[in-house]
C-alpha cells in the first residue's frame, strides 16, 4: 500500500471507528426508549426514518459515487481545476434534492404503507407521523454525500468520516431526553405530538448538523463553489447517460428492498424491521472500517489509472485491494458470527430476545466477504464509466433478493423470516460477485482471479479455527445465560472479548501458513494505533 493510501485508509478509518462507537451508542439509548426485538414503536420508526436514507443510497452509492468522482477526477484537469464543473454540479445537485424532498414529504402516507402494508393501523399512523419529521433528511444527507465525494475526488476525506460523530451525539441526546422524560415505549398507542415530535425531530437535526457542519470545511480545503445555473456546457448528455444506467441499477436495488421491508413488516411483534437494522448495523461495523476506509483511497487511485490508459496498472490495483480487504474482513466475519449473542445483546432488551436475534446477524455477515469482492470488482466498472454492466448484473442480484424474500413470506416462520431474508441477501450476492467478476474478465482481460480466490481460501482455513476457540470463549463464560448477556454494556465487552480472542488465534494461523498477507496487514494495523504515522 503506497503511502498516500495509507494515510487517506488511516484517516478514513480513524474517522469511521469513531463514527461507529458513537453511532452504536445513540442506538443503544434509541433502544432503551423505544425497544427493538418485538418492539412495534420500534418497528414504526425504523420504517419511517429508513425512507429518507433509501433516497440517500442512490445519491451515495450510485450516481455520486459511480459518475461523479471519476468526472471530478477528470474535470480537475481542466485549467480552473474543475472548480466550474463543481460549481454546476452543486446548484445542480441542491435543486434536484429540493424537489425530491419535497415531493417525498407530500407522498408520506403512501409511502408508509407501501413499505410497510404488514402493519397494524396503529403502526401505520405512527410510521405516518415519524416519516414527516424524517423525510427533510432527504436533502441533508444529498447535500452531505455531494460535498463528501467531491473531497473524495479531491483527494480529502477526514471531515466526511468525522461529521456523523456531531448527528450522533446530537441523537444521543435527543433521544436520552425521551427516556428520561416517558421512559420505555414499545407499543404504537400511547404517543403525543410532542413524542413523535421529539424523536423524529432528534433524527432530522443530526442529519442537517451533519451536512451543515461539512459546508464548514468546504472552504477550508480549498475547494471553491458558487450558485451556478449555466448547465449547458457542463457535459450533462454524458453524465446523463452515465447516471441513467446507474439509476435503473439503483432503482432496482431499491425495488428489492421494498419487498424486503414488505416482508419483514409483516413479521412485526417478532424479529422485524427494528432487529434488522440493528443487526445490519453491526453488520456494517467491519465494512464500514475495513472495507470503506481502505477501498475509498484505492478506487480514487483506480480511477486515475483507468483514465491515463494504464491497465496493468488498473489490475494490479484490483487484486491488491482484494487481497488487503479480505485479510481483515475474513476474520472479522467469522469472529462477530462466533460473537453474535453478546453482540445482539448490546441492541437488545434481555437475553431471552439477544438469543432469537442472533441467527439474523450471522445470516447478515454470511454476504461480509462475497460483497467485499464486489466493492472492488464493481468501483473498476464505475473508473472505466461503464455503468451499463453493472445494471445487468444487478438485473440478476435483485431476482434473487425478491424470489428469495417471497419464498421467506411464504413457508418461514414468522419469528425466522427475518433471518430467510437476510440469507436471500448473502446468496444475491454471492450469485452478483461470480457474474460481476466474470464480466470483468471479459472486458479488460486476466484479472489474476485464481490469486486473489487462492488468499482468500487461506484467510477462511485461518478464521475457522480462530471463530472456534472464540466461541469456547463465549461458552466458557457461561453461554446464554452467562455475563456475556447480562447486560448491553457487558454484551459490547463480551464481544471485544471473543473477538479479541479470535483474532490473535487468526494472526497464529497466517503466521503458520506462512501467508504472504500477514506482513502487510500488520503494517495496516499499526498505522491506526494511537500516535503512528
């Protein structure tokens, strides 16, 4: 890893773990007021508030992320630096999330019961009332992933990673008043204008905090921009055709999620929306930290390389972010899944629902390392601004994602169709990763595809017997009714335990198979140790 990477990854990283622990204590207190596993409040705000951040995926990780940064990349070549391209794309951008905000906020009943027809009229009218405090996120997290992938393309990342620190503490604190003010509430009855007001309001000003708190260091890194409303010019026909095949891929997504959330609405009561989010939450922890933060830096390099013609080059990076990702993201599954009661304690109420609540988080990281692979394999097609492929091939992952979560609403049990759910979500990406990484090979040739596989297969043998002796662990401590579960707090420091455990039984084993990877990784790790450069 070039040294340029390292410390966009270290920073990224650093950023991301912040973000995280701060993100998982708001929800642990969100919890605590409105409960989760069976909780109805629960599943009424987790359906109301993901509205706005399903609106926030296509802007992220579609068009910003497969259109915008490599045009940004290519604009910044022109004499001004790109700053009038910037400067169009901005005024664009703020426009077009005004008029999606609004005409969201409009449509909030429909698109309550669309996502959620599972729901008891109580539940519905609670959703109702949640998703019109929470759909004005649309346009603060726009705004915020706009100005966060434009310092991407600039080569600046830290103030992106370090900006949600500010929504979470702002909904700590939101949500801390709640439960001191009305205590614990699961049911979708006994709530106030007032109540609603202050938990969806809590959400919509950390978001807004979040975005407006980015604006501050626009100037800062010297990235100037202005109203700007000459569009013509700017290469919007190119764009457009760009961003028209990434948004029919996106739409797609979006539609698989909609019968997801369908079908898990109807399992409310039981493990439903809340417990999926939550457990997609942990779920994200290692992505978000291994995955984002060292393959952000890699797809920017990727980029440039594609652009410059340089597809030996293009290759090399492909294989290299692999094999380093995989290092990391290989343990990290097998160490959560081996820790997965303790770890669903930490947004759980009791034992008794951390034990029903575990086997949806393990369905969820069985998809850790198949979507690794795409992070790469998918970012090249976005460097060569191919966004055609990548439709086709999500034609085939959404297929799978909706047959699989019909099967789940059809013979699944209520109390595990949650967890069918989120298997159908690992298989589609399993069956995404094998297309997409087919359809690579046929573009640019040898992608050294039986290498990267090779120290993949290292890294599990590695892992299998590390997760065993962290779930002796686990075992060790009394299991299920051991201190591992008594508490949130103790959940959270059962699983550093386990996974600590885990990973320097991990560490042993690369060590013993000689893995050309370890050394590497190490230097990785050491870089984010407190006082390292």
């Amino acid at each position: 890893m070039s040294p340029s990477i390292a410390r966009a990854s270290m920073m990224i990283g650093a950023g991301t773990i912040l973000s995280r622990l701060t993100g998982f204590l708001r929800t642990i207190v969100l919890v605590a007021a409105i409960g989760s596993t069976g909780s109805r409040a629960a599943d009424a705000f987790g359906a109301a508030n993901q509205l706005p951040n399903n609106i926030y995926a296509i802007i992220s990780t579609g068009i910003l992320t497969a259109v915008i940064v490599p045009q940004i990349v290519k604009a910044s070549t022109q004499d001004d630096g790109g700053k009038a391209f910037v400067s169009k794309l901005f005024t664009l951008g703020t426009v077009v999330l005004l008029g999606a905000t609004a005409v969201a906020v409009v449509l909030a009943p429909w698109l309550v019961s669309l996502y959620a027809p599972g729901f008891t009229p109580e539940q519905l009218a609670l959703a109702t009332a949640f998703a019109f405090w929470c759909l004005p996120q649309i346009l603060f997290y726009g705004l915020y992933a706009l100005l966060g992938e434009t310092m991407h393309a600039r080569n600046v990342y830290g103030p992106y990673t370090l900006t949600p620190i500010v929504n979470n503490v702002v909904s700590i604190i939101g949500f801390g008043a709640f439960f001191l003010l009305f205590g614990l509430r699961t049911d979708a009855v006994r709530w106030t204008p007032g109540m609603v007001a202050l938990v969806g309001g809590t959400a919509t000003l950390g978001i807004a905090l979040q975005a407006l708190l980015l604006l501050v260091f626009w100037r800062g890194v010297g990235i100037g921009v202005r109203p700007d409303f000459r569009w013509r010019g700017m290469g919007l026909g190119q764009i457009g055709r760009l961003a028209g095949w990434t948004f029919l891929m996106v739409v797609l997504g979006q539609l698989g999620g909609l019968v997801q959330s369908r079908v898990l609405s109807t399992a409310t009561g039981s493990v439903g929306i809340a417990a999926s989010q939550n457990m997609w939450l942990l779920y994200m922890l290692p992505y978000s930290i291994i995955v984002i933060s060292i393959g952000t830096p890699y797809f920017t390099r990727l980029s440039e390389h594609a652009h410059a013609g340089r597809l030996e080059e293009v290759r090399a990076d492909i294989g290299r972010s692999i094999r380093t990702l995989s290092v990391f993201i290989v343990i990290a599954a097998f160490a959560m899944a081996a820790a997965a009661v303790p770890a669903a304690r930490i947004f759980t109420n009791s034992p008794a629902t951390a034990l029903v609540t575990a086997p949806l988080l393990i369905a969820y990281l069985v998809s850790l390392i198949p979507n690794t692979v795409i992070f790469s394999i998918q970012r090249t097609y976005y460097a060569y601004n191919d966004t055609r492929t990548p439709f086709f091939f999500t034609v085939v992952q959404t297929a799978v994602v909706m047959l699989t979560a019909v099967v789940a609403v059809l013979w699944v049990p209520v109390e595990w169709r949650a967890t069918g759910v989120a298997l159908g979500q690992a298989i589609a990406a399993v069956v995404q990763t094998v297309l997409a990484t087919w359809l690579l090979h046929r573009k640019i040739g040898a992608l050294g595809t039986a290498s990267w596989m090779l120290a993949v297969g290292r890294f599990v043998v590695a892992a299998i017997p590390a997760a065993a002796v962290g779930f002796g662990v686990f075992l060790l401590s009394g299991g299920a009714s051991g201190w591992m579960v008594s508490g949130q707090l103790l959940g959270a420091v059962g699983t550093a335990v386990i996974g600590t455990v885990s990973l320097v039984v991990y560490v042993g084993m690369l060590a013993l198979l000689r893995a050309p990877e370890l050394s590497p990784a190490l230097a990785i790790a050491r870089r984010f140790l407190p006082g390292r450069r």
